[in-house]
C-alpha cells in the first residue's frame, strides 16, 4: 500500500500547536510525580508489575481501583486550580 498520498492529505491544514498550558507543565509533572511517589498503593501496583506478578491478590484489588485514572482527575484539579490563580493574577 502505497501511503504518499494519505500523507499529502494528512499534513494539509494541520491545526497549530496549542501551548495554552505550557506555562504549567513543569509544576504539574513535579505534583503528579510528588503525589505517585507518596501513594503506597501506586508504589505497590508498580512493584507488582514490575515483577510481572499479575496474580496477586495485590494486583486484583488495584483493578477496583483506576490508579491512572485518579491522578489524570488530580493533574486536571491542578491544571483548572493554576489557571484560576493566573487569571485572577496570584502567585
């Protein structure tokens, strides 16, 4: 299959870059990292997969609970909590 051509339409009136929230990176990755680091469960969950340990018990119980799904919500309150003290011009 022959995808030159796809990639002519594909690159044709890309939408720009949005750097809205590049101001906000480094203390949002330095906050998801803090509280990851700080979360046994997480720390335990990454033990488990690490050893390939997919059969514990252990990892049966982070199942019932979306580990990275929580923090996706954390880092999204951090994101909105930033950019209402910008707005509102705290620092």
């Amino acid at each position: 299959m022959n995808i030159q051509p796809l990639s002519l339409l594909y690159k044709h009136n890309l939408q720009q870059k949005i750097t809205s929230y590049t101001q906000y990176l480094d203390i949002l990755k330095t906050n998801s990292k803090n509280r990851i680091e700080n979360n046994k469960n997480y720390q335990n969950f990454l033990k488990e997969i690490a050893n390939k340990n997919f059969e514990a018990k252990s990892v049966e119980l982070f199942s019932q609970n979306d580990l990275q799904l929580v923090e996706a919500l954390n880092i999204t309150k951090d994101l909105a909590y930033l950019t209402e003290i910008n707005d509102k011009g705290f620092d």
